[in-house]
C-alpha cells in the first residue's frame, strides 16, 4: 500500500504544467529580503504524517531538492545556532469521485418504420427524437506538496508554497525523480515573494 502510494505521489510529480495549480501566500508584515541563513524545522505530525505517502528515500529527496533550490537562491543551511527561517514540507494524497452527468440526446433525426399487420402493409417515414444522459464516475487520487517558510523565534507559518494536482495511474521512478526537482523548484520560484 505504501508503495502504491508513493508510486501515485511520483505520478503527480509526472503531470504536465497545465494539470498542476500551483498557490502562495505570505506574511506581508515580514521582510523577506533579511533572510540569508536557514535550517529545517523539527519533525512535526504534519512531516511525519507525510511518510505514509514516502518512503525514507523520497523524503531524503524532497529535502535535498529544496536544499539544492535555496542554496542557488543564496541561503546558507545551517545546523545549530540561529537562522532567519525554519523550512519545511509536508505530502497529502486524498481519495476523491468525480460524477459527471451528460446529456446523450441526438436531437432530431430522420428515421423509418416498417409496419406489417392485418390490414396494413407498407412503409412510414417520419421524424424520431431520442433523449437520455450518460453518468460517468471517476475514482481518482488528489495530491498536494506543500513548502512551508515558518519563523523561527515564534514558530509560526510566514510563506507557504503549494502544488496541488490529479494523480495519474502509475510511474516511472526516474522520471519522477527529474520531475521532483521541476515541482520543487516550480513552488520555491515564488520565494521569496516579491514585495
């Protein structure tokens, strides 16, 4: 199951652009552009949680990505000691059912009847009008990844990252790792926001 799901996680990361909706949204009372050093937030139930969607090496992965994209942003981690901002991200994969209803009518359209009978033999034709509708139901699985910047003296959110999209059905494990760094750097594009 574990690895169902992190194969379903991987998939999202496979999606095109267009199927990926992509938010922000920030403490505009912070200045941002102070920031320079950094360290990742203590494991928490939000992180801790998200391995039930990862495994051990796709975390080490996300983490590393995220690593990799502040550091070309010029912020230096750090291990110990102060930092300007906590870093931190989380997984969530939600079962969901789409029900889409569609009208199937043809509308007008010619036609012809045949009638037999005792006391009538021939051919009609005339005009016939068809209506119904079709019901699809698709079971499908949403994910989000989410980056969170969070203050480190209050330990409260200031910037927040996330990507949200459909899932699709399986994987390929190597795609999926290029496309983790495409998503990571997709969400980090917008930190730190522009004032």
């Amino acid at each position: 199951m574990k690895h169902s799901l992190l194969a379903l996680f991987l998939a999202f990361l496979l999606t095109g652009c267009s199927s990926l909706s992509l938010s922000t949204d920030y403490d505009k009372s912070i200045d941002f552009s102070k920031f320079k050093t950094y360290r990742w937030h203590v494991d928490n139930e939000h992180n801790t949680a998200s391995l039930k969607y990862l495994d051990h090496i796709m975390d080490k992965r996300i983490r590393s990505i995220v690593d990799q994209q502040l550091g070309a942003k010029h912020y230096a981690k750090k291990s110990e000691g102060p930092v300007d901002f906590l870093v931190n991200y989380s997984v969530v994969i939600e079962d969901r059912v789409d029900v889409r209803t569609y009208n199937n009518y043809n509308g007008m359209y010619p036609g012809y009847s045949y009638r037999a009978g005792y006391g009538y033999y021939g051919r009609a034709v005339g005009v016939g009008y068809s209506t119904g509708s079709d019901t699809q139901v698709t079971h499908y699985k949403q994910g989000t990844l989410i980056i969170d910047i969070i203050n480190p003296a209050t330990d409260q959110l200031i910037w927040r990252g996330a990507a949200d999209g459909r899932l699709p059905k399986g994987s390929d494990r190597e795609k999926s790792d290029k496309l983790v760094e495409k998503y990571v750097t997709k969400i980090l594009s917008n930190f730190p926001p522009k004032q």
